[in-house]
C-alpha cells in the first residue's frame, strides 16, 4: 500500500475554504497542529512533530476519515471529489486504490478505530482527522463525531477547540 501519511495529507488538502491555504504546511501537520492546541491551548505556539504520526497511525486516520464520510450512509458528490482529488494527488498504486475502495464499501466501526489508540495526543489527531474529513453538516456526521470523542475519551473541551482551531484555518 502507498505511503498513508501521503493520502491522509493529500485529503486534508483538498478541503475547500481557508483549510486549504493552512494545508500549504502539509495536511498532516494541519492535524497534528489542531490536535495539539486542543490539548494544550496555554502552551507556547510550538510546532507538532509529525514524526509521531507513522504509518500505522496514518492508516488509522485514514480510515476514521472513511468512516466519517460515510457516517451519513453516503459519499456525497463534494466528499466524492474530494476523494477522488486526494487519490489522484497522492498518486496511489493499484492495491492502494482497491485497498480505500474496499474501506469505502465496508468503513470501520468507532469502536474498532479507538481500540488502536495509545494516548490522549493521538486520540486527539484522529479526532481532528474526521473532523477535517467532514463538514459535520448532518446528525448523522455530527453524531459520529460525538461517538468517536467518547470513545477516544476526549473531554468536551478538547473537541470544542479542534472544532474553534477549524473556524479559525
């Protein structure tokens, strides 16, 4: 499978709106920056270190990010585009594309997704993952999104700020 750090960034980037001019430092770190300074908001203004988010973790977002698109019960035409722009940019290899085909057609569970998670920091960038993958403008979406913080046990306030830091993007 290609490089799921690559996809994870390539579909952070092809949000529409002022996200995307943020992205221009990398998706990736667009969601380790958000899940940071949702932890720790008195901190100084420091950069996320990305190398914390290896390969496993990427596929992790990946597939939260996937089952938060589908959290509705279907892929809309703008989250389509979406995907298809990220898969494009990304440049993935034929497994890789059955492989996301495959997540698409049988998303993963919330609780199959939190079960992976080692520690608050990155509880928190899987959260701040959906939450880019989504614009949470249905129940369903915003739903999922509430699911996934219990499950991640992420307090209230840890997603309020990741939701206010994509206000701010």
């Amino acid at each position: 499978m290609a490089d799921a750090r690559q996809i994870v960034d390539a579909l952070v980037r092809s949000r529409r709106s002022g996200i995307a001019a943020t992205a221009a430092l990398g998706g990736l770190a667009l969601v380790a920056g958000l899940a940071l300074r949702a932890l720790r908001p008195s901190a100084p203004n420091e950069a996320a270190d990305l190398k914390q988010v290896g390969e496993d973790e990427a596929r992790l977002m990946l597939r939260t990010m996937v089952a938060a698109t589908l959290a509705d019960g279907v892929v809309d035409r703008d989250e389509r585009r979406r995907l298809d722009e990220a898969v494009e940019a990304a440049g993935l290899d034929a497994d890789t594309r059955a492989w996301l085909e495959n997540e698409l057609a049988e998303p993963a569970e919330i609780d199959e997704l939190a079960e992976r998670v080692d520690d608050p920091e990155q509880g928190a960038r899987l959260y701040a993952a959906a939450r880019l993958a989504i614009d949470a403008d249905t129940l369903q979406e915003r739903e999922f999104l509430k699911r996934l913080a219990e499950a991640l046990d992420l307090p209230r306030e840890v997603t309020e700020r990741v939701d206010a830091g994509l206000q701010e993007a």
